[in-house]
C-alpha cells in the first residue's frame, strides 16, 4: 500500500494550515509517519484516499456519520433544501419543523436553538446556567477528553496556551462515578458553581444511581445538570443518553451524528432556562447563541432525515449487534496471540476504543502506532473503533481478519521490541504542552 500522493498533499496540507488539519484529532500526529491518508470520497461504511487505497472507516467522521458516508436519502434531503435557498434574513418554515422534531424525539427537552458546532452548544449552555444561577464557576468531568475550544474548557488542558490564568481557575474537575468528587467541588465553592457538565456515559457504564445522584445534588445546591451528548446523541439512543438511562438534565447539548456529518448541532433543555436566551422574560438578557450558518436550511434538512431514519430503522440495534460481534471477534484473536492484556475493544459496541498496552500493561504510544501502521496495511482505517448503520457483516469479517494479521506483528513486537517493526516517530497526544511530547 503506498501513500505517495498523500504525502506530497500533506506537505501542501501543511504549507496552507497550521497542523495541517482543521482538526487536531485528524492532524497526521495522530497516524503513523508516512501513513496519513488525505482521503477522495467516502461511500457508506468506506473511503478511498488520493493514492486509490481503499480503507473500512472506522472513524466515522470523529463519530459524526452514524448511517455511512453519502447516504443517499441524506444527501437528497439536503440537495432538495439546496434548491429553495441555504439561508434568509427570517427564520424559515424548516428551521420549526426541525425544532420540533427535535423536541419530539428527547422528551425531557422544551426548548432548542441549533447552531454549527459542539464546542458553540456547550459553552452556550456554560454561558446559559451561570446567568440563570449567578454563578461563575463551573464543574467539568475530568475523565472526559474533550467539551470545548473555547477557553473555559481548553484552559483546563495542557494545550492551553493564550488562555488567562484567570479563566482557567473558574474551571473546576471532578470524577466520573464519584459522587463524593462532585460533592467536594460544592463543599469548598459555597454559592459559587453554575453548573456540572459531562456525557452521561464514555467507555465506562454509570455506576447505579450515580446519575441520578449528581442531579439531585446540583438541584440541592442551586446548580444546572448539563449532558453533553454529542458523542451519545443518536449512538446511545435517538433522544441521547438522558432517554437511554432515564435521568433529565436541565440543560443538554447534541451534534456529530444529528445531521450524519452535515453541520448542525444543538442546546435544548428545560424552557424557564433556554427562554433566558429569548424575548419573552424580563430578566437580564443572555447572549446565548446567535449564528449566521446556525439554521442553514440543507443541514436541517438533513437533521430532518436523519430523525426520520432512526424512527423507522433499527440504527441502533443493528450497531450494537455487529460491533458486539466484533468485540468477540477481537478478544478471540487477541486471545490467540497471547495479548489479550494488551489490546481489548472497551466501551459500548456503537462506539468503542480499543487498548494498546506494552508488556507491563501500560499505555503505549509506540506500540499504539505499530497497531495502527499494520491495520492501515490491511486495509482499515481505525483511530478508534466507530461504527455506523453502513458497516456491514463483510466489513465486520474483514475487520477480524485485519486484527488478526495486526496482533501477529503486535505479539512479536511485546518480545522482540517495538522498534524492531515501527517504521517512523510514534503517534503523540493532541492534548500536550509542545510538539515534542518528550518537553511535556
């Protein structure tokens, strides 16, 4: 398999955008050395780079193509609302049936207003609970990567170059599945935290009644409950998380699979809260989100579809069983090389990461890279383990048969040393001080 042409285009890449991506998790720091693709097309559950190799996705457009790439009746949703004009000076007709739609599918949400991206939706709904309670500080999940670009959030990481020590500090960590973590935040800030935000479910399950615990001790001490359901938002469930585990946030927050990689992502949440955003209050006004792109009409459109699919189709369930057939399939070859230690498939079977650890069981980055340069050779492109609707049992066979060859040259690297079969740097976190990960 050669990467020629995506080579020559990573330079161009790189010569035109800082990083080289327009997003970090897509940045070639993340692939092995020499092995990052710049992709052509995509059709359902694969695509095809610029040198013609053709790879099974596992990525999923970082997880917002949940039906496949291009899916038809998508697309032709978005071209026909393309056809009528994108976007006008007054709301359109579109914009109230998406809403409402929107609103029939998560129950506990009265309100919603859409905008473009995850990181606009989330720090809305920041700017939305410190205002409702006066507040200033906030509460984020510190074992949940990612809520934002902007400053509140990026302020708390290693990345957080440019951001005032001042903002930082109004951010505050606590522990998922520990109640006590979130407990202490309130006990040492009296009066002073807005709101807690997480996703109600990552890799690991929420322990019994831990949900339901954190929002009856926000509502105790004056705080919002925000999910951030971007990732769990028509992957979990069509109406999120919230529906799957039966617990209502005040304040939640969806994007990624709403339009099947179309831009559009929302805030809806309890109606006293979100019509601080609106007209019809007299309490001091809140900037809440206002975007030109927000209610492009072809987005909505495909938003539209995209609920329409998952009333009538079992999206879900057809994910959960093939990438439960995949998890087996990986824990029985990973079993046959003798490192089942090492390298398990971990999270709910939609959405799953998978572990590459050394011969202590410890994180590796190097040998992460190795996995990823050989199941780049067999044909998978897979920073994580996504699936959408389009995978099919072929892809799910095939991806076995990958794990297979891969874990043969993994198992040999654990005794031999990694270097002996990792050609190129490893990969490095995005969330790091410098580009050397070694100054970190």
């Amino acid at each position: 398999m050669k990467f020629d042409e995506s080579i020559r285009l990573g330079r161009r890449l790189h010569a035109a955008i800082p990083g080289g991506a327009h997003t970090y998790a897509k940045g070639d720091d993340q692939f092995p050395e020499h092995m990052a693709p710049v992709i052509e097309r995509g059709l359902g559950s694969h695509v095809f780079d610029v040198d013609g190799n053709e790879f099974i996705e596992y990525g999923s457009g970082l997880r917002a193509v949940v039906l496949g790439h291009a899916h038809p009746s998508v697309v032709r949703a978005a071209k026909a609302a393309m056809d009528l004009g994108t976007n006008f000076v007054r709301p359109a007709r579109i914009e109230l049936e998406c809403a409402e739609a929107f609103l029939d599918l998560v129950p506990g949400a009265e309100m919603v207003k859409f905008c473009k991206n995850g990181s606009d939706a989330t720090s809305g709904a920041v700017r939305l609970a410190r205002s409702y309670t006066g507040r200033d500080l906030v509460g984020y999940c510190s074992d949940q990567p990612f809520f934002s670009v902007d400053d509140w959030f990026i302020g708390t990481t290693d990345f957080n170059s440019g951001i005032p020590k001042a903002i930082q500090e109004l951010s505050l960590g606590f522990r998922y599945n520990d109640l006590d973590s979130a407990r202490q935040l309130f006990e040492r800030n009296p009066g002073r935290i807005a709101c807690l935000i997480l996703e109600a479910a990552k890799n690991e399950e929420p322990a019994e009644g831990f949900l339901e615990d954190l929002r009856d001790l926000c509502h105790a001490q004056g705080a919002l409950l925000v999910f951030d359901e971007m990732i769990t938002g028509f992957r979990w469930h069509a109406g999120g998380a919230q529906t799957l585990y039966g617990v209502t946030p005040d304040l939640s927050t969806f994007g990624k699979a709403f339009g099947n990689g179309f831009a559009l992502s929302a805030l809806a949440g309890r109606r006293e809260i979100m019509e601080r955003g609106g007209l019809e209050h007299d309490a001091e006004r809140v900037f809440l989100l206002s975007t030109t792109h927000g209610a492009e009409t072809h987005a909505l459109a495909a938003g539209l579809e995209v609920i329409r699919i998952f009333r009538e189709e079992p999206v879900i369930e057809t994910m959960e069983r093939r990438g439960e057939r995949l998890r087996a399939g990986v824990a029985e070859v990973a079993s046959k090389h003798g490192v089942a230690d090492q390298v398990e498939a971990i999270g709910r079977p939609q959405c799953m990461v998978f572990t590459t650890r050394d011969a202590e069981g410890r994180p590796s980055q190097p040998m992460r890279t190795l996995f990823l340069q050989e199941t780049l050779r067999r044909g998978l492109l897979m920073p994580s383990i996504v699936l959408s609707y389009a995978h099919s049992e072929e892809d799910i066979d095939r991806t076995i048969e990958g794990f297979d060859h891969a874990l043969e040259i993994y198992a040999r690297a654990l005794n031999d040393g990694v270097d002996r079969y990792l050609e190129g740097r490893p990969v490095a976190p995005v969330f790091r001080r410098y580009n050397d990960p070694s100054r970190s």
